[in-house]
C-alpha cells in the first residue's frame, strides 16, 4: 500500500483525532460518528514542526520503523469467550470474535473478526525506576495460572492470572486476563506492586492490525480529558482497536517502532519525553510499524514505609470503524471488571465456558485416567473448542500461533498456523466426539464442504472431490497440494458420525451424495489437477505429499487412511443405495492392502538389528521393515528422497517414522503383525546417529521415564543445531536445521501399546496403570504450565542458548497444537474405554474377509 494513498474515511478520522475539523467533503458517516462520540475538537491551522526532542509535536518522524515480526509462538495461554451455536443452522451470534494469546508473560498476537485477523503483535509495561529502564517481557519472571478452577485445580475458564516479578525484586505485575461476551473487546486488569521508590509504569502497544505490522497508524486521542491510544490501517475498510483505561493516562505517544516509539524514548534518559500525537500525517497517509505508549501514576512509599499497589482496568475494543472500537472498549470499562469475568466463566444466567464443560459428558470417567486429576484434560476441551471460528463455525484451526513468530516477518499478511488442514481437524473433530461433544464435530464436519474441491473452486480444472491442502477460515486457498490422506479422513469422520448416531441413515445419504462419493471416486481414480502452480495427474496410492506435505510417493500413514476411507465409503454407500460403488470401494481397499508391502516395506534396509546404519556396500537381505516413505514404491532400491527443510535428501530405507501405527489403529493391519514389530525395534533403537535418530527420552513428573518421537530421521523442521537459530529464520533455509520430537508421538505410541494389549489379550489392570503413567503422564509433562501442548519439544540436541530452552520443554515452534491436545484426550478416551477410539471395527472386519 502506497503511502500516499488518499482514502477520505481514514484522511476524516485522522483530521479530527488531530485536532482538526473534517472539511463536509470528506465527512463519511464514519468520521460523523467519531465526532459524536468524541466531541468536536478545537481547530487550529498551525503546521507542527517535526522535531523527535519534542513534546509538542504532533506527527511522529521515523517511518516506517524497524522490520516488523510477529511474537513468540510458545504460548502459554490462549482465549476467547465461548460462543454456543444459536440456531438451527449452527450459526454463532457472539458479539466477542476476539480471540488472544499469551506469551513470556505479556499479551500477544490478538484477532479481530476472523481468527486468523491479528490486530496486535504484543502489548507489554515498561518500567523505571532508580537507574533502570525493564521491559516486563525481558526482565521479569512470569507465572501464569487460570482463574477459574474447580476444587481439583481443574480449569473451568479461559481467564488467566499472570504474574511477571522483576529479576532483582523490585516491583511485580499481576495481570488478569479474559475477553467481554457481550462485546468484541479484551479486558486487562492490571495490579502493579513497587518494593522500592521511584517505580513509574508505562504501558507499550505495538499494533500489528488486520493481519500485518507495516501498514499501521497510531492515534493518541482525548475524550473527555482522558486519553485512548487508536491503530488502524488506511486500508478502506480496516479493523480499528482502542485502547482505554479507568485509570487515567498521564501522557501517550504513538510513534515508530525503533525510531520515534516511547520504548526508543524511554531508554534515552528514563522518562517519556516525547508525546507524538500520530504517525501520520493526513496529507500523506503516513504507515508502518507503529507503537503506541502511555504513562501512568508512578508509585510511592506510602507514610507507613509500605509499598503502595496501583490497580486499573485496561481495556482493547475493536470494531470495523473507529466509533464502534471505541464504543466496545466503553461498554466493556462500564461494565467493569467483576460482571466481564462473571459472564466469562458462566457464572448465573450468562452461558460461559463453565457451562461447555459441563456439556462434556465424558470428561468425569476419563478425569480417572489422567495422572493430574483432569487438569491437562479440561485445558485441552477448552483450547480446542477456542481455536474454531465464530464467523464460519466449524472452522477449526491448527494452532492461535505463527510458527517461530517472533523471527518471521509481518510485513506481510500470513496465517501461520492460524489455518484449516482437513487432517489436523480430523484429528480435532475426533477429539471433540471423544469428550461427549456431539454438536461441533458435526458442525465441523459440514464445514468441510467448504473446503473440498468441486467444478466451482475458483481456477480450478481437473478431477473434483479432493480436500484442499490449507485454507483460510473463510474457505480462501492458501496451499494446493494433493495429500490424500486429508481427502480420505472427512468419509473416516463422516462414518464415526453415523456410528454415533449423530448423523441418521438419511442425513449420511445426504452428505455421501454431496461431499462423500466425490472423495472416494477420487481416491479411487484419482485424475488430473491443475490448481495454482499444481498441474499433476494423481494415481491412488501415491500421493502427492503425504502428512508431512514434504515429500511425493507411497506413505504408509497416507495408505491407512486411504484404505479406511474407502472401506468406511462402501459401508455408506450400502445404506446409501448405492450398491455398485460399495463393492467398487471395498475392492479398491482391499486390492490396496494385498499391494501395499511390496510398496513400503523393504527386505533389503540399510538398518541393522542394532540401529547402526549401514553403508551401501552392506546392502543385503535384511529383516523387513516399514519406511517413511517410498518415492516410487520400489522400496528395496538406492532411491533418494527429495531435499526437505534446508536437509539433502538420503536413501528411502535409512528414514524411519511412526506413520506405519496408522495402518495399527485404523484396523488395516493387527497390532501384533511382525513387520510392525520390527519396525517398531529400529525406531526404538537410540544408537543411530542424532540425524536419523527418531527416539528420545524424558522424564515425566514422577521420575519415571517415557518416550517421545521425532517425525521422523534426517526431518529438518526446526532449529539450527550451530547457531541455535530459529526454522529458516532469514527467509531461507540452513543446512544444520533439525526437526525436534513431536508431544503427540508419545500418544500415537501409546494408542499402539494399548492395541498390542488388546490383540494379546493382556490388557490386566496392571498393563493399563502402566500405559496412564507411561502415556498418558508423558504428554501431561509435556504441558507447560499454563496446561498448553507444543508442537516440538526441545530433545537437548544443539545449541539451547537463544531460548535457554530445557530438556523436555516446547520450543517456539507453534503452541498450542490442537494436534497435540486432540491425541491427548483420544488417548485419555481410548484407556478410558480399553478400546482404541480411532479405530474403525469396519475396516478390520472387511479386511479380514
């Protein structure tokens, strides 16, 4: 965006914030509103003279900033207020679509409208004090805890307490964190304690609105006599945030970040000199990555030689013009801080979060199966449920986080995580099924028909019926893979649907006809694509990226959901009427499972029994085992897998993944089958260097010891092992990157471990206390302690000192995982039933005849 593009709402708002009075030209209905809420201002025709030593200045120098990025993605707490679906058509009427995170003890990536719209990289204190300038989120120590619990410590809301202490001692800030139902606006309060004098608190917003941090303006505005600090873009139609407090600011600045911005100042001498009204001026439309800075009361020993606490009630309104941004963050301050957090947590008439819980009626008998009593258990419900969207429910995300945040650029607009893959939201929708949640797996599952390819997808010719790879909330394309396990697992959830009764005979023979049939006829034919940059012909089974949308070619995790879908296809084709294409499917599966070993299985590896890899010349006639995957299904020839995250592609048969358990708890192969268990025997094996090594040790909170997983060997989907840098942190990849062990490995592991029980019938309660304090335990160590679950955990391979991160501890890959939490409970459920939840009886029974 051109900063000298003129827009008449944004050239009429900033006028007036200004102190100037729109000319009746340019006076929208917007601009009209603004002046009604705020008052007319004084005007005055005196050009301010630039100077940044200033306090009297008007538009702030420096643009556009320093480079903006996003924040950390190592949450330790996510938010927003619960909205139940209204109406038949399950639509959510939530004045709230605010949702928030948390990270390093300060408020982060916050959005606004859709769930993937951020409006703030970060909002955090400054303070100063006798000879020192902090910033709370580098020189404090942070604890963070919920709210809202039960008498068992289990959370029964998304409300957080933080409490960041200085380093030395000298002041702490308690924060209280949670959003309004009734209006889209965040509430803060705030409570500083000071241990020594002379302690002044500045509060630091750094806006990054409707999803970028380069194309930002910043307002410090008077209503009242109070000051409120406003950001928006000068797009045409921008998301607006306000920010407020019911303790007066005593002086607010907005400039540019690293150059005019209060912390640039602050650092200077300790105190806030300069008081920029804008970082823009209206001629010019002035953008960047901005900031905006208020002081507040500084804190003083009171007579009795005691510390004096200050309290306020911080407010973020935001809304699609300024009037309504500013009319929220009111509403919100009146009605005040005890009746938000009421109405947050569902407490008398208000439906909050605590009422979801207690829909769940699961959750009680599988509380028993948890090592911490249900408090990872009602974390996990209430994170997954907050990562759906409320404009387009259903919508359920992978994670409120953009991976490595904090190193990537927010120069331009980028979901991140924050983002629809059918496969992650199967994984989801399955979890939600298991808690007892029958409402949003079926409205989730009617999402999908937004996302699945048809002749009327936008630029798209070819075969219909497949899944898109990655799509924005809204059902815009963002990645065009072919993965088809992503289109196999929407007939796999489906199927459960039917199982459990949600869905009738009719309502499945409605949805075989419309989304189904087309997916199984396509796993079954598959056919040209031409979409986007991808142009390709797609013969089942070989896919064009398996799970990790890294490599082409024959993936036994692809496989097993492939094969269960079409068996899961013919046995709704059948109640569908649709006789000819059940047995079509049913064949199809079954011709797919009498192939699928010469295809991934290899009897000449490179992987000897005690895990050592083994130099071509040894090549010989080997115990078989699965691999990752095979690029052109011939599994026993020197054939290279492709170059992947910085890591040069090696022989198919020295790459180990867990992938193959998928063909175990699905129900294609049995649990107890030897090819399995000597696949099962090389993963294991801790020998192999760290490059191809999958398996890890960690100890869980009694001091026992249980496994976790990488994706796999030679996977460089991380840090640098050198340089401790983050995932392709200049823009391109290294060759020391290093992908780092998976949480939700050690649930897949331990869904397997309850499957060998079952098949061996030797599932005794002694074997299953051993698999809760082995599994389920482990991912519950895996829980930093705001209860959230990482994508990668670090495994002590490399250099730590970026993030100072521990062994065991989630790195700044993206946390929350919905993946990572949807496991957790299937493997609460799956022990609670001693069955496996995923498992489909369907196809283990068909397979067999």
């Amino acid at each position: 965006m051109s900063k000298n593009k003129t827009n008449k709402f944004n050239l009429g708002m900033t006028n007036m914030f200004h102190g100037y009075l729109p000319s009746p030209v340019t006076k929208s209905l917007v601009t009209l509103a603004i002046i009604a809420a705020l008052g007319a201002c004084s005007p005055t025709t005196e050009k301010p003279v630039i100077n940044a030593q200033s306090s009297s200045n008007t538009f702030s120098p420096g643009a556009p900033g320093i480079d903006p990025t996003w924040a950390f993605a190592g949450k330790t707490g996510i938010g927003t207020s619960y909205a139940p679906y209204s109406n038949a058509n399950n639509e959510s009427e939530s004045h709230s679509k605010v949702w928030f995170s948390i990270a390093q003890g300060v408020l982060t990536e916050t959005m606004y409208g859709l769930i993937h719209n951020a409006q703030l990289k970060e909002l955090q204190f400054i303070v100063t004090g006798n000879g020192f300038v902090d910033t709370e989120k580098q020189d404090t120590i942070s604890t963070i805890d919920y709210l809202h619990k039960d008498e068992l410590g289990r959370p029964l809301s998304l409300a957080y307490k933080v409490i960041n202490t200085d380093k030395d001692g000298k002041y702490r800030i308690e924060k209280h964190i949670f959003t309004d139902p009734l209006h889209a606006s965040l509430m803060m309060r705030v409570t500083f304690t000071a241990f020594e004098e002379g302690i002044t608190p500045y509060l630091y917003v750094n806006p990054h609105m409707d999803n970028s941090g380069a194309n930002d303006i910043a307002d410090v505005v008077s209503q009242d006599g109070d000051l409120a600090l406003i950001a928006y873009t000068n797009e045409a139609e921008p998301s607006v945030m306000t920010v407020k407090s019911d303790l007066p600011f005593i002086k607010a600045s907005a400039g540019f970040v690293g150059v005019s911005d209060g912390l640039t100042d602050i650092k200077q001498d300790g105190e806030m000199n300069w008081q920029y009204r804008s970082t823009s001026d209206p001629q010019d439309q002035t953008i960047g990555n901005v900031a905006l800075t208020a002081q507040l009361p500084g804190l003083e020993k009171s007579t009795d030689k005691e510390m004096k606490s200050l309290s306020f009630n911080l407010v973020l309104g935001f809304g699609n013009d300024p009037a309504q941004s500013m009319a929220n963050a009111d509403a919100t301050l009146t009605r005040g801080y005890n009746q938000v957090l009421a109405d947050y947590n569902g407490e008398g008439e208000a439906i909050g979060w605590q009422d979801y819980l207690a829909s769940l009626t699961a959750l009680p008998a599988m509380s028993g199966n948890t090592t911490d009593e249900g408090k990872l258990l009602y974390a996990s419900a209430l994170v997954l449920k907050a990562q759906e969207d409320k404009t387009h429910t259903g919508a359920l995300i992978a994670s409120l986080s953009n991976p490595w945040g904090d190193t990537v650029s927010a120069k331009v607009g980028s979901t991140g995580y924050k983002a629809v893959w059918p496969r992650d939201f199967y994984q989801c929708a399955m979890a939600f099924l298991a808690m007892g949640d029958t409402q949003t797996p079926k409205v989730a599952f009617e999402y999908l028909e937004k996302v699945q390819v048809t002749k009327h997808t936008p630029g798209y010719t070819g075969t219909p019926g497949w899944f898109l790879q990655k799509t924005h909330v809204d059902g815009e394309i963002e990645w065009v893979g072919v993965q088809l396990d992503q289109t196999a697992m929407p007939i796999m959830l489906g199927w459960k649907l039917w199982q459990a009764q949600i869905f009738s005979d009719a309502e499945i023979t409605h949805w075989y006809q419309r989304m189904l049939k087309p997916a199984a006829e396509f796993l079954v034919t598959g056919g040209e694509v031409n979409l986007d940059w991808n142009h390709t012909h797609i013969t089942p089974l070989k896919t064009q990226q398996e799970r990790w949308e890294e490599q082409q070619g024959y993936s036994p995790s692809t496989a097993a959901a492939v094969i269960s879908g079409l068996v899961a296809a013919s046995d709704i084709a059948r109640v569908a009427g649709d006789l000819k294409g059940a047995q079509r499917y049913l064949d199809t599966a079954k011709a797919m499972k009498q192939g699928l070993a010469e295809r991934v299985i290899t009897t000449k590896g490179l992987l000897s029994a005690d895990g050592v890899a083994m130099t071509l010349a040894d090549e010989q006639q080997t115990p078989p085992y699965y691999l990752r995957l095979s690029p052109q299904g011939k599994p026993n020839e020197a054939r290279t897998l492709g170059d992947n995250n910085g890591r040069a592609g090696l022989d198919q048969r020295l790459i180990l993944d867990g992938g193959f358990l998928e063909l175990v708890r699905y129900g294609v192969v049995p649990a107890d089958d030897a090819v399995i268990r000597q696949t099962l025997a090389l993963m294991d094996n801790t020998q192999l260097d760290d490059n191809l090594r999958v398996k890890y040790t960690f100890t869980a909170k009694d001091g026992s010891l249980f496994p976790g997983f990488r994706r796999y060997g030679n996977d460089g989907y991380g840090e640098d092992t050198e340089t401790g840098a983050s995932y392709a942190e200049k823009g391109t990849n290294t060759p020391h990157q290093r992908g780092r062990v998976w949480p939700f490995f050690t649930g897949e592991r331990g869904h397997y471990e309850l499957a060998l029980a079952i098949d061996n019938d030797a599932l005794t309660e002694k074997r299953h206390r051993e698999l809760v304090d082995t599994y389920v335990q482990g991912m519950e160590s895996f829980a930093n302690q705001g209860l959230m679950l990482p994508e990668q955990v670090w495994d002590s391979v490399g250099d730590p000192s970026r993030y100072h991160y521990r062994h065991g501890q989630g790195t700044n890959s993206a946390t929350p995982l919905a993946w990572t939490h949807a496991e957790y409970i299937k493997l609460v459920r799956s022990l609670t039933d001693k069955r496996v939840w995923d498992h489909y009886p369907v196809v283990d029974d068909k397979l067999k005849n």
